[in-house]
C-alpha cells in the first residue's frame, strides 16, 4: 500500500513539473495595455479578454495554441486568429485574421 502512495505522489510531482515546463512563456508576455504604433488600436489582454478598441469594444474570450490566439465574442463560433509574430517587453506583432501585420508597443 505504501508503494501506490509513494508512485501516486511521483506521478502527481511529475505531471504539475511537466504542465509549468509546457505553459506557454508568450501569454505572460501579451497580458497588458498595448497601443499600435499608429496611435489608432488600443488592445487590452487581460487573463480572460482579449479587447480591441479599433473594432468593437466589446471584449472577447480568448485562448491560446503555440502562438496563435484565437478569440470568440461569448463563446460563438468561428473564432478569429490572430498570429504573434514577435513579442517581448515593450513590442508586439501580431497578424491580424485578413493577414494585417500591425505592430504594437506598451
């Protein structure tokens, strides 16, 4: 009995160590207030939305694969594609779904 305790906690350690190896490093670095280079979109990444006020003000959900963020207003399908082509710190490129590159900065 005592050796199922000891592989559960293994396997418990093992997988938390490879979800945190896996998350992605891109979505810590979107999360803020950006404004594109032109002065004309606002975005705003929070945890949860993903807003541009170009657009629609309106924030939609939003989650991410690789460096796509996919974005739904409540849920509703299609979702729009949005592809990071470089983000660090203080810029932000990111493809819009018409395959606009717009450049922001914090």
């Amino acid at each position: 009995m005592k050796n199922f305790a000891l592989i559960g906690i293994h396997l418990g350690a093992a997988v938390l160590l490879l979800s945190v190896a896996c998350s992605s490093p891109v979505t810590g670095k979107l999360k803020g207030e950006w404004h594109s280079t032109d002065g004309a979109t606002i975005l705003k990444i929070t945890n949860k939305q993903f807003t541009l006020d170009s657009d629609s003000p309106l924030p939609e959900d939003y989650f991410m694969k690789q460096d796509t963020i996919y974005t739904s207003f409540e849920g509703n399908l299609p979702y729009s594609k949005f592809v990071v082509k470089q983000v660090d710190e203080h810029q932000l490129q990111l493809e819009y779904p018409d395959s606009a590159l717009v450049v922001f900065s914090k």
